[in-house]
C-alpha cells in the first residue's frame, strides 16, 4: 500500500498503521469511495480505479471535506478462490491527510 511518499508492505505492517489511525479517537472522519472501476486482467488478476473523499466530522454543523483521492488498485486470487489487495497506490488530489 502506498501514497503520499509512504510505502507499507504487508499484512502486519499496514495491521499496525491502521490501529494506530483507528487509536486516534480526537479525528473522526468518514470516507465515501465512488466511481469505482473494475477490470479483469486475467483469471486471477484484476484491477480497478476509484476516488474517495474524505469527510471530517465536528468541525462545523455540516461535514466538511479533507481531501479528495484516487485510487489504482491490483487484485489476486488467492488459493481458497478469495479475491484479496496485491497493491494499492493513492494519490491524493486535493486536501491532506
């Protein structure tokens, strides 16, 4: 998984960075994906493309938008048939983090 100059490989690294971001109880946010676009490159492999935004929450009466995103995604069929992320790269286009 990577975007904004960081790279995160494996299931207990991205485990850990996601805890820490879901430790962090003063930012609450919500992520709306849309425009999601998948292709099958194979037939163990796909890809797709899709933008989210996120939303901040308690910084005013009406939600306010942090940042709008792209993401370029790969997909791989596992051994059990399971469909499962081979990489995803995110590229912010506007806001932060």
């Amino acid at each position: 998984m990577g975007g904004a100059g960081q790279s995160i490989s494996g299931r207990d690294a991205i485990g850990h960075v996601l805890a820490a971001r879901e430790a962090d109880t003063s930012r609450q946010t919500r992520h709306q994906v849309t425009n999601v676009m998948f292709e099958l490159t194979g037939p163990d492999t796909a890809i797709a493309h899709s933008l989210l935004s996120v939303f901040v929450l308690g910084v005013s009466e009406e939600p306010t938008i942090s940042a709008l995103s792209e993401f370029d995604d790969e997909f791989a069929r596992d051994a059990d048939g399971r469909w499962r992320f081979a990489r995803r790269q995110a590229t912010i286009l506007a806001g932060s983090r």
